[in-house]
C-alpha cells in the first residue's frame, strides 16, 4: 500500500462539476451580479491574503463594494442564495464511476481519508450518500484561507493525526488543489480527462481519469 492517508477535494473530484452547471444554470442567469462579485472577492482574499478577521465578514464586504450593497445585506443573501440554496441540488448530483466503490476500498484497507473543500461540504456529502466515510472534514474557510494556501492544508493534516508528507491528496484543479498540497508538503493526484493534457507546472505525482486507477495506485 503506497499511502496510510488520502484526502480529496469535493467539487469536481467527486462529481463532475459540469452536472452541477447545469442545475444552476437558471440561477447563474438570474443571480450573475452577486456570483461576479464572489468570484472577484474570492480572487482577491487569494492574491492578496487579507484575512483579518471573519473570513465571512471580509468575503461580503468585498463583494458588497462591488455590488454598491449594504455589507449585512450581501452576506444574507450570499447565504441563503449560495451557501444553503445550492445545496439541494446535491440531492440529484451523480458521482463519478466507481467512487464509492473506491472509498470502501480504501476504508477496508484502513486508510484514514479526508475532505478538504472550499465551500462548506459536510451537507453536501450527506446529500451525495458520502456522510459516513471521513475522519476528518475541513473547509478551507473555516481555517480563513482559501486554496491554494497551505494552511488549510496543514490544517486538515492535523485533523487527520498525520505529518503532510503522509497524505495523498486528490483533486481536479492545478492551481489551487496541486498547487496548495505540494505547498503544504502532500503527494499529490489530478483527476481529468484522459485527453486534457498538462501544460504547465504544478505536476501532480499521479493523473487518472477513472477512479479504479487511482485504486491501484494507492493500494499496489
């Protein structure tokens, strides 16, 4: 067994993110200005680390200035509109092929796992039939630091009772999954399309488009 511990992002890794894309595409037509204005604080807190404070109070005040919004109304409706009404759509969402099957292999080898995401996920798993599988489950903006920085990372090992080194961590986006587990010292594995090719740095230690591959490469 090549890892003791694996951890995974969420959205994209688990299920592809285009199902989701199309369940809220009516919202994304109609809630385009609050998204934008997410978009562009959440690129903002990364490039320029400003994280005094709440993360949540920090997350709506960018995006109020960008919407000409009361601050307490743009973090109410980032809310109710994002954080709990995409939520349901969870429900309907299929996971890749061979996930779960994935995951009760790794369990039944006594692999710890976890979950490292950027927005909130322990609702999400439930509503994916993945509640039950997780040693430890973080989201990066509890730690008040948003991938790629390694804090969140270093954070999840600690969850997790394990040094960075041990941790295999599984994810689909370059710039903010590999990117921030190498950062953090982790092994690293991109999941994409098999004929995506990688075009620029940060490498992954592993790519695979189906999950069975990354069975055998954690477990042989």
């Amino acid at each position: 067994m090549r890892f003791s511990v694996v951890a995974f992002d969420l959205d994209g890794t688990l299920y592809p993110d285009f199902r989701l894309f199309i369940r809220l595409l009516p919202f994304l037509t109609r809630e385009s200005p609050l998204l934008m204005a997410m978009g562009k604080a959440r690129r903002l807190l990364r490039k320029t680390g400003a994280y005094q404070g709440d993360f949540y109070d920090n997350q709506a005040r960018l995006m109020a200035a960008y919407l000409k919004k009361p601050v307490p109304e743009t973090r109410e409706r980032t809310e109710k509109l994002i954080y709990l009404g995409w939520e349901r759509h969870f429900k309907k969402i299929k996971l890749f092929p061979h996930v779960k099957e994935t995951l009760e292999l790794f369990r039944q080898g006594g692999i710890k796992m976890g979950i490292l995401s950027d927005f909130p996920p322990e609702r999400k798993l439930e509503y994916l039939g993945l509640g039950s599988y997780w040693d430890a489950v973080v989201c990066s903006e509890e730690s008040g630091r948003l991938k790629p920085d390694p804090l969140s990372f270093l954070d999840l090992a600690k969850k997790l009772n394990a040094e960075a080194g041990e941790i295999l961590y599984v994810g689909n986006r370059l710039s903010y999954d590999v990117l921030g587990a190498k950062g953090a010292g982790m092994k690293t594995a991109l999941i994409q399309s098999p004929w995506k090719k990688l075009t620029r740095p940060p490498l992954p230690d592993f790519v695979f488009h189906d999950y069975r591959q990354l069975q055998k490469y954690v477990l042989n």
